[in-house]
C-alpha cells in the first residue's frame, strides 16, 4: 500500500462530531470517511482520474495493446 501524506486538521468541534457518527454509521474511522468525501469529492469534480475497475483491468490483461 502506498504511504499516504499526513497533515494536521482544525475542524469545527460540531462538524466534528457529525463525521463521527457519520463514520459510524458506515463503519469507518473519522479520517477515512474525511478521506472518503474528499476522493468522491474529487472524482465528481473532475480532479481525480477514476480507477479501473476490475473489469476493466481484466480485459486490459485480455487484450493488451500492442507496443
């Protein structure tokens, strides 16, 4: 797994709290839902390339193109 950069938060204390049970409610911690709403954030926007799904991926490995 790649490392991932860590930087530190302020955060609105209620804001706070709302990510909490927010991750709760999807069995996560708070900072990978953070992570979580940034990266859908990012790929609604635009700025983030979708990853391959495993489809995909399997017919890259099916029909590789020549090189």
């Amino acid at each position: 797994m790649a490392k991932k950069k860590s930087f530190p938060l302020r955060i609105d204390p209620q804001l706070y709290e709302v990510l909490e049970r927010w991750a709760a409610d999807e069995f996560r911690s708070v900072n990978s839902q953070i992570e979580f709403i940034l990266r859908n954030a990012a790929l609604k926007a635009g700025r983030l390339p979708r990853a391959k799904t495993r489809e995909e991926d399997e017919k890259d490995k099916e029909n590789p193109m020549p090189g």
